[in-house]
C-alpha cells in the first residue's frame, strides 16, 4: 500500500482517533463497534492500542513495530496495548517488494518493511494531536511540544485522550515530518519486551489453549510415505473407546475426533490402515535423493550473478581447486508442533491458529469448507517458534475439513511425531564450486553452482520466475566480494519429498558452501583467511568493520588453548552485515565448539537487547543443525520420529556465545534470521584447520 493511504484517519463516534483507514473507510469504520483494520487507537482515558501487522514468532515484533510508532507518536512504551493484526492483506500485507503485498511474516522484512510505515503512522497522530491542542488554546502549532502523551504549550497542558475528539478532526498531514534519529526516545534504548507478563502469568492464548463451546479434539493419521493413498481402514476397535465421537476420510488420511486429545490419540493408534505407497517410494531414500541432484548437476543452470570472465572463470589462472559441497533435509522442529481450531456455523468459517501467512488459512479453509474466502474469518494466534513451517498450508486445511465432516467445533493437534515426519523441510542441496587464485594469492576466479528442490515452485509460484526460485539465490547472488571473475547459477530439481521455507532459507546453504570454499581458496593462496576476505571488501566498509570487530573480540591470530582453532565466516544477510568467528577443538573425530563471537551491524538498532538475542539464538539454532541435524528417508519414509532422534541442543552442549554490535545510522535492516547462516561455515572452517580435512558435508557429527 502507498504511504499516503496509511496517514488517514477517522473519527469514531466512541471517543476513539483512529488511524490507519483509508478516506474511503472514514464513514463504514465511523458505524463500527470495533476497530478491526486500525493501526493505532486513542481512547479519551489515554489509553493507546496499536496493531502489529507481522505475526509473532518469537522475534519480538509484538514489542518492536508497536515501539517504532511509539517513538514517533511520543506515547510512554510501556503503556501501550498492543492486538495481533486480523487476516486482511489489503490493510496489512507486507510492504516489502519480495512479499507482494501478501499477509507474510518471514524473510527477516517486518521492520525493513515497516520501518517508513510505523513512523509516518505515529508522526501522522501527533501531528493532529498538535493541531487540536492549538485550536483549542489558540495558539500557533509551532508553539506546542509533545511529552509522553500530552501535548504542551507553556503552563497548558492536556493529554493525548483529552484532545481525542478534536484531533479526529484534523485533516491528517501529506508528509508528517519525522524525528531526527538524534532525538529518538526509544529508538535504540535497552527496552523490555511487552510480551513478557503475559507469557509468563499464561495470560497469552496460543491456537492449542483455544476453546469454542462444543469443540472436540482431532488426530490425524497420514500415509508414511509422502504421497501415499488410503487404499481401505477397519476403525471398529478405534470407535469402541468411550469418549470418540467419529472417524473420517480427509483426503488420503484419516481424522479420529474425540472428547479429549489422549483418546483421540490412543483410538487414531488402533486403525488398521492399508496403504498404497505408490511408484515413488522407492525414489525419497536419502542416497537416492542426492545421488538425484548430483545428476542434475550436470546440467546448465540458469545464471543470477556474473563478472568479467563469467563463462569460465578460472581460464588461465595460477592456481584452481574444485568442490562440491552437500547438505541434508532438515526438519523445522518448533517447540509448538502445528495446530489449528476451526468451526463452521452460520454460513462462516473461522480459523483460529499460529499462521506466518493468514492468507494461506484463509484460502486454506475455503478449500476445505468450500466456502467463498470472504466467508472465511482468521484469527491468528501467538505462535510457538516456527521457522517457516507455520505458513497455514496443510494444518488448516485438515481442521476445516474435519470440522465439516464432523459437523462440530474442532481442534486438530499435531503430536512431535506429525510434526517431524511431515514437514516441508529445508530442502537438501549440492553445490558445485570451482574457484582460483593468482601468482599472489589473490581471488581470481569464483564459480558456484546450486541444485536444489525450490521451497516456493509449489507453494507462491509468482516466487519463482524464469526458472528462478527467488528464495534460493538468496546469499548466492549478493556477495559483497570483489571477485574479477565470477558466476553463479542455480537450477531447480525436484526430489519428490515436500520442502519449504527454514529459517534464513538459502543464506545458510549457500553460505556454508561458499564461505567455507573461500576459505579453501585462502588455503590455495597461502594467505591468512581473514585478511584474504578483507582484501576482496574494498568497497564494502560495513562488511569489513564486521570482520574485523569479530576477529578482534575473538582473539583471532593470539595464542589459543592447545588443541583449540579459529575459523571465520562473514555473510551480508536481509541487509544486515555480520562474521562470525569460531572456537573449536577436535577429540577422536568429534568437534566441540567452545565459543561463538558474533559483530553485527543492522543499522539503526531498534532494541539492540532484541538484536543480540534473536543473532545468538540464530547461531545456536545454525551450530546445533550443522553438528547432528538431518532428516534421512528409508523406502520413502522418514527415520526420525522425536526430539531422541531428532535431537535438539541441551545447555551441556551450548558453547560460550558474544555478541557485539556496531550501531550505525543506516536504515534498520533483517535479524530475525541473519543469526543462523555463519555458524556452520565458520565451524566448519575452525575443523578444517584443527583437523588438516575439509568437512564438505552437513551434519559434521553422524549423530
């Protein structure tokens, strides 16, 4: 949407400014009790709400846009109430040009894409505040000033809520002047999150802790093999139990609902299930699922970044080396496995669960309640960790439709094993890597090949264009080296197994490949890797302050504990600038990471607390996936079930983490998920040299 439309207003007869309507919705909003497409309200008793438009996941956006218009409207933090944005794109799809406008919480884009948007919002209420306040003393604008909530002039003084009724009134302005980021309040303070309290005291109601009168809980079993059809079932011993209301044919699986979810679980256990495993079984085995991508590899792929001598760029060259890189499945495994609670009366369906992407529910559950999608009403919960898995696909749509079979209420839990054995996963990849260096040392030529399934061909097609999956060149066609000679390529193969969007998507594949190749090639050279990648980062200050603020509050070229290594990585990622350094020893084959150390520069930092938290997070999540995480198929099934052959990372494993961040007065870029890439590739690079061998292949650890 363009800015203009977000700076409107409308005068509520309850007392209420509100903004964030467009001119057009000022008379059908003016009618309503409530105020479902509004950015901010302000009531008469001084009471401030505003909308946050991106979902919360866990990266505190649910405290930092809210902050963001704070700052500019002048309004105390602490005291503002903050709703979850209703499923409605055309007031709050994602202003970001990757996300399209669709209602998308990902990509690392809700402050990037909502930084300009949050402040024209609030600058816009306390613009019209100042107005009001100034009609009623009769005095000039320029002589009242704002103070959290009040606007003054002199000895007068009257709150926000005070003026509410007049302000509504005022014409908003076409272009409200902004503060200099000298005079930000809370822009770039220490602030507590707002969703502490009531996270802590249970007050916040998540999709399973949702409950609607007459609501029934749903287990579903699904084909083990993807793909799969439901040939016949025998559900006599599953209906036998006390307490289940029904069994019913969803698609290719089969919905036990029951009173409570142990017995909708225990009862899905005693079907007796006969399955037609299909022709393609035999082709999701891991081997032969790579052996598959290594085939296409031979193929051309299509280019997305090229200089100089693109076709060949190590013709001629001193000195070249050749590799390729592999990487394995991986299961998103959030806390919260999926869920979602569904109920269709009155010719309306409503939805309520942890969704990314509310749009997905919503078109989700017209499909399944064959309903028009106005029809369709989505109410979207805090979520439990995600990752990219809580898009609202599959999870949704099984809810609704069992709703409907069963005529009543229901909620649909999804057990670890559901989660983990039906995801849409990281999708596995192979890069191909040539690369060469001249008489001096000196990068010279650089080529990068990507094969990979693409996470949005089947899921947002508009995604991928021109045989281009735009979620896959991601960290492959932006390196902010100089290189002479350079190509990169991708080429989509499909592999017959569901992926998606995982955390940093392809930043952390084609960062462990590449970042770990340039260390090969400083290998080549003779050279020191960190000063060989400073030498390629001229014209990219950012990325240099990062390396070498890294570098130094690691230690990097001081004596370390025996047995101890460094390796480095650097990465820009959503726009952020970050290197990683890493401390690592090996005993009898087996790593162990000691420390972490991260520089970050995102910019204005919003909440640098928010910043540091969500990069060690991101490294924790990126170093416990690279050492003992994948997902591996047999006759197309998946092996892992649960967090024993899963496993997730225990406080005995976790290494000494530092974060340190460089605050610039750049725009606020991506953290969300900039955390994760660097952790495996500068592992990796710290074995390499405690070991004499290239780790070339995810996970280090055969787990």
């Amino acid at each position: 949407m363009l800015r203009r439309s977000f700076i409107q207003s409308s005068a509520l007869s309850l007392g209420y400014l509100v903004l964030g309507f467009s001119l057009a919705e000022q008379k059908a909003a003016a009618a309503q009790t409530g105020f479902a497409n509004a950015w901010i309200r302000v009531g008469s008793d001084n009471s401030v709400t505003m909308v946050t438009p991106r979902a919360e996941v866990g990266q505190d956006i649910y405290t930092t846009l809210p902050l963001i218009m704070a700052e500019e409207l002048d309004f105390p933090v602490t005291k503002i109430t903050v709703e979850q944005a209703t499923a409605d794109a055309a007031h709050y799809g994602n202003p970001h040009p990757i996300m399209g406008g669709n209602q998308v919480t990902g990509g690392s884009t809700s402050v990037r894409g909502h930084w300009d948007q949050m402040r024209t919002i609030g600058a816009s209420a306390r613009f019209m505040f100042i107005q009001a306040a100034a009609k009623k003393w009769g005095v000039s604008p320029t002589e009242c000033s704002t103070a959290d909530g009040f606007v003054l002039c002199g000895a007068k003084r009257a709150s926000y809520g005070e003026l509410t009724e007049l302000a509504a009134l005022e014409t908003p302005p076409e272009n409200p002047a902004l503060k200099d980021p000298k005079n930000f309040k809370y822009i770039g303070q220490r602030i507590n999150r707002l969703d502490t309290p009531i996270k802590v005291n249970g007050g916040e109601v998540y999709g399973m802790d949702h409950h609607e009168p007459g609501m029934l809980v749903a287990s579903v079993a699904r084909c083990p093999v993807m793909g799969g059809k439901l040939i016949s079932f025998d559900d006599q011993s599953a209906k036998a139990i006390k307490g289940v209301l029904g069994v019913y044919k969803i698609g290719e699986a089969l919905a036990v609902v029951a009173d409570d979810f142990y017995l909708a679980n225990k009862a899905r256990g005693l079907l007796k299930i006969k399955w037609d495993f299909g022709d393609t079984a035999t082709r999701k085995d891991t081997a032969t699922i790579m052996a598959r991508l290594h085939e296409a590899a031979k193929k051309p792929g299509v280019v997305v970044a090229k200089s100089g001598n693109f076709e060949n760029p190590v013709a001629g060259a001193a000195q070249s080396i050749h590799a390729v890189y592999e990487q394995p499945l991986l299961a998103h495994a959030s806390l919260e496995p999926e869920n979602c609670c569904a109920m269709i009366k009155d010719g309306e369906c409503h939805v309520w669960g942890p969704f990314q992407l509310p749009g997905f529910a919503k078109s989700s559950g017209a499909a399944a309640s064959g309903l028009p999608p106005e029809k369709v009403i989505v109410h979207s919960m805090f979520i439990g960790g995600s990752f990219g898995r809580k898009m609202g696909f599959d999870y949704a749509f099984e809810a609704v439709a069992i709703a409907k079979a069963s005529g009543r209420p229901i909620k649909l839990i999804w057990t670890r094993e559901d989660d983990i054995q039906n995801d849409f996963y990281r999708p596995p990849t192979v890069h191909q890597l040539s690369g060469a260096v001249d008489a001096k040392g000196k990068l010279s030529g650089l080529m990068v090949k990507l094969v990979s399934p693409s996470p949005s061909i089947k899921a947002v097609p508009p995604w991928v264009q021109n045989g281009v999956d735009l979620f896959m060149i991601e960290g492959l066609n932006n390196l902010t080296y100089e290189i002479p000679n350079h190509r990169a390529e991708t080429l989509i193969q499909d592999v017959d197994v569901r992926v998606g969007y995982w955390r940093s998507v392809s930043n952390a594949t084609n960062a462990f490949a590449v970042e770990s190749f340039i260390d090969e090639l400083a290998t080549l050279g003779q050279r020191d890797p960190l000063e060989f990648r400073l030498e390629m980062l001229g014209k990219q200050p950012r990325a240099q302050a990062v390396l070498k603020l890294a570098a130094e509050k690691a230690g990097w070229g001081k004596p370390l504990p025996p047995g101890h290594f460094h390796g480095i990585a650097h990465q820009e990622c959503y726009q952020s600038f970050l290197a990683v350094v890493a401390e690592v020893s090996v005993k009898d084959g087996v790593p162990t990471v000691h420390r972490l150390t991260a520089a970050v520069d995102v910019g204005i930092a919003i909440r640098p607390n928010q910043v540091e938290t969500q990069v060690e997070g991101g490294l924790l999540m990126g170093y416990w996936t690279a050492m003992v995480n994948q997902i591996t198929l047999k006759d197309g099934q998946v092996e892992q079930d649960n967090f024993d052959t899963y496993k997730m990372l225990r406080f005995d494993s976790t290494p000494l983490v530092d974060v340190h961040l460089i605050v610039t007065n750049n725009r606020p870029s991506g953290i969300g998920e900039a955390g994760v890439p660097l952790a495996a590739p500068a592992i990796g690079n710290a074995i390499a040299k405690a070991t004499g061998v290239r780790p070339r292949k995810l996970p280090f650890v055969d787990a």
